[in-house]
C-alpha cells in the first residue's frame, strides 16, 4: 500500500505537465475561455509592475548587495502577494465554461486517487489553472494580450519569479533543494 501511495503521488504530480495534444487543446481553449477573464484580473496589474519595471531579483548569484536582497525579496513578497489575493478574490468572476472544466478535472483526479490522495482534487485543480492559465500568461504577457510588447527585462524576470511562486503555491508545495535560494518564499 506504501508503494502504491508513492507511485499515485510521483503520478499525480505530473498530471497535465507533459505538451501532449490534448493539454494543448485545453490550453488553447481555456485561453478563449478565459480571455476576458485574464484581461480583467491581471493586465492591470501586469502593466503596472512593467511601468515600475521592479527590481525583485533574489538569486544572490545574481544580485550584489545584502541590502539590496531584502529589498528585492520585500518587493517580491509584496507583489506576489498582491496578485495572489486578487486571483484567489476572483473566484466567482471566473467563467462558467472554465469552471465546468475545472470541476470535470477535480472529479476524474478525485475518481483516480481519491482513497489514496485526499489533496490530489484539489492540486490538480489549482496545479492545472496555474500551470496552464496564470502562470503562462504572467510569463508571456504579450501572447496573452495582456501586453502590447515583451515586458521590460527587469518585469520579466518579476514575472517569471512571481509565476514560480504561485505555481508552487498552487501545488501545497515549497521551493527546497533545486532552488534553495527561493526558500524564503516559503513563507
């Protein structure tokens, strides 16, 4: 029973990561679906931390000061979390269309690891939205409509570490040995 519980979890955590047809057409459709929606929730946040063009890098590898760090990882924090409350306060603006595929997602991720994984509903609800919704659209802004061009290079990278964040934040799971510098953001 162990090995199957291990087994069903490495199995769970993969759900929709792979660049298969379907997750594509998902993909494809939930960004019709959703176009409003994600224009709506994010691109005026989006645009403002392109026009601030923050400085949020954490990597000590890539910053100088120790001043400097704290600095970033405030703003960083700050910005996260601003975007994560939005999104998690818009639940009932999510479309309906959308929310239907979510709930089919849940139901077939509860059918398959129910007895085994009780969380596995609920991660590959929130792994799949971000995974395939949120934090596409926060690293590529542009495609997304939620630009007119590319992000300034320091909102780029921003973006991506905010997108990290909240994709580990989605799937009840903490940043640790890979990238040891982000361990902060556990928090």
């Amino acid at each position: 029973l162990r090995d199957m519980n291990k087994s069903l979890t490495g199995e769970a955590n993969l759900l929709f990561r792979g660049n298969s047809l379907l997750t594509q057409a998902l993909d494809f459709h939930m960004r019709r679906l959703g176009k409003e929606y994600l224009e709506d929730l994010l691109g005026d946040k989006v645009r403002e931390i392109n026009a601030m063009n923050p400085d949020c890098e954490v990597d000590p590898s890539r910053v100088g000061a120790s001043e400097d760090l704290n600095r970033n990882w405030a703003t960083l924090n700050a910005l996260t979390s601003d975007i994560w409350t939005h999104i998690s306060a818009s639940h009932n603006q999510c479309p309906a269309e959308l929310r239907h595929i979510l709930k089919y997602v849940r139901t077939v991720a509860e059918d398959r690891y129910g007895n085994f994984l009780r969380t596995a509903p609920y991660t590959s609800v929130s792994g799949f939205l971000f995974l395939r919704f949120f934090c596409p659209s926060l690293l590529n802004p542009k495609l997304f409509g939620l630009l007119r061009d590319h992000p300034h290079p320091r909102a780029q990278r921003t973006l991506t570490l905010i997108a990290k964040s909240l994709q580990v934040l989605a799937n009840l799971s903490t940043f640790g040995q890979k990238e040891a510098w982000m361990e902060p953001m556990n928090r």
